[in-house]
C-alpha cells in the first residue's frame, strides 16, 4: 500500500509514531521499501525494527525515574556537571534499545532508513547558528504553523542524508541519530564527518524531501496538530496523518514516563481510526485528491 513512510521529528512526541505503528502495521502488512526519519523519528524508525516498543518504553521508566527535573541550574556552577540531563540519558537510551544484538537485527531486518540531518550556513558561527536554527523554529512552528516551513532554509540551512544500512556499528549508529538530534543547549553541539550538525527538524521537522518523489505511494507521520488539515489528508501526492489531539508529552520532558506511555496509546488510538477510514473509503479518496493536487502544481510548473 505504501512503498515509503516519513517520519517527522519530535522529541518524545514521536512515541505517538510508535503506538500507530504498533497498531497499523500488521494489519495492512506495512512493509515500505524506504524510511525516512529525522531527530527522535529516526530513532523510532530504527527502534520499529531493531526492538520491541513496549520495552523500550519500560526502559524509559527506569532511566527516568530517579530524574526529578529537566534543567539543574545549580550546576551552572559546578565545572562539568551539565545543567540539561537530556542528552546522556537519550545516549544511554539509543545505544541499548538499538546496540548490539538489536543493531544486527536492525541491519538484517530494516529496510532502507535514511536519516536527515541539518548543516549550518558557512558564514555564521555554531553558537549564532544555533541560536538562529532555533528562533526559525520558533518562527515556523509557533506563528505560521507551517506544515513545511520555509524560514531556515532562506538563511542558508542546509540538510543532509545518511543510511542506516552505511553505519557499521551501533557507535556510529548512535552517533547518526545524536547528530540528526542535535538541539543546543539540550545536547552539546555535535560533529559530523568533521563538520558541526544540527537537528535536521530546525530545518523541516517532516522530511519528505528525504524520500523519492510522488506518485511513489509515501504515509507521512506527524507528530504535531496542524491547523486547517483534516486527520488524514492528501499533499503533494502523499498520504498525512496528524495526531488526533495535542499530544500529552512535551519533546524534551524527561521527567514524566507516564506521559510517553498516554503518547503511545493515542498513537494506537489513532492507528485505530485510521484502519477504520480506510473500510470506509477515506484513504482512497484521500490520495486521489493528493494525487490530482500534485499533478496540478506539476502542470503549473
């Protein structure tokens, strides 16, 4: 049904990704040829094929139990002691849920999984870019509610791609999707191939331009509520689904468990009314009119 899927980026927004594809996958034998994922999406997408989801999320539990806060500003004071706990306890996060025997699956298992990453412009520093990465962000997702914002790339963002299948172990697996994460000044800035990267969602947080173009049959999953769209709708010749309501987690909480696990269930919930959409004829429809609309804007072109 679907040859490719695009997971966006979200922090810990996108275990609602990984509840409808608890739900939705089996069902409609979901087996796409390509993955693309950006920041936390990237994760779940290796995550679907490399580990069971229920026990990542009971991992979760235990690695943020003893966290009380998101932000110790005590140890603003205190040389080497980071002030944001975010960024070690998603390392330790990724390289056990997806390291070792779990990364051989992955590899043997997975489809092609391309992960998106963000490049700075060449004439700004880290610290401005970084700071400038974000206000767009900002911008995008808090005043026009973009579905694919613009703002970033007018001032010179660039993004990049890289395969999973091209890691060759789970280090550089982790170190992939830490630098696709990439968000100062909850994680410090990270390097790739000797180059400073930023989180690939500053500049898209929906990275469909990481997939092949339409008409090739492409789900989208969001993990943001976006005004003027229906649950499912058709764009550009692909097929989006939205959350149903504004998910219970925030992106970088790392002190509330119980909310990942209410962002997973409404995941379900809505792979549940996806499945009934499609008895009833909405997906059909759904694409034919992303279809018709992608065919116009070509025409127009």
């Amino acid at each position: 049904m679907f040859e490719q899927v695009v997971l966006a980026g979200g922090g810990h927004r996108c275990w609602w990704q990984a509840g409808f594809w608890d739900v939705v996958a089996p069902r409609i034998a979901l087996r796409p040829r390509v993955i693309a994922g950006v920041s936390a999406g990237a994760g779940i997408a290796c995550l679907l094929y490399a580990n069971d989801t229920r026990e990542a999320i009971r991992f979760c539990y235990r690695a943020m139990v003893g966290n009380r806060s998101n932000a110790y500003w005590g140890n603003l004071l205190r040389p080497g002691e980071r002030v944001f706990p975010q960024y070690a306890i998603y390392r330790i996060a990724l390289k056990t849920l997806l390291g070792g025997p779990h990364f051989a699956q992955l590899q043997r298992s997975a489809p092609e999984i391309r992960v998106v990453y963000a490049r700075i412009p060449s004439l700004l520093g880290l610290r401005s870019a970084a700071l400038l990465a974000l206000a767009a962000d900002q911008i995008d997702k808090g005043g026009s509610k973009a579905l694919h914002p613009r703002f970033a790339r007018q001032f010179g963002f660039t993004t990049e791609i890289e395969r999973v299948q091209d890691c060759h172990s789970d280090d550089d697996l982790v170190a992939l999707i830490l630098a696709s994460s990439c968000t100062p000044p909850f994680t410090p800035l990270v390097y790739r191939r000797g180059r400073p990267v930023l989180d690939g969602g500053l500049v898209d947080s929906i990275p469909v331009q990481a997939v092949d173009p339409a008409p090739v049959p492409t789900l989208v999953l969001t993990t943001r509520c976006y005004p003027g769209y229906a649950p499912i709708f058709g764009l550009d010749g692909r097929t989006y689904v939205q959350p149903s309501r504004t998910i219970p987690v925030s992106s970088w909480d790392y002190t509330a468990p119980d909310r990942i696990e209410s962002t997973f269930v409404l995941g379900r919930e809505d792979g549940e009314d996806f499945l009934r959409s499609i008895g009833h004829g909405a997906l059909e429809r759904v694409q034919r009119e992303g279809e018709a609309a992608w065919a116009a804007r070509e025409g127009a072109e």
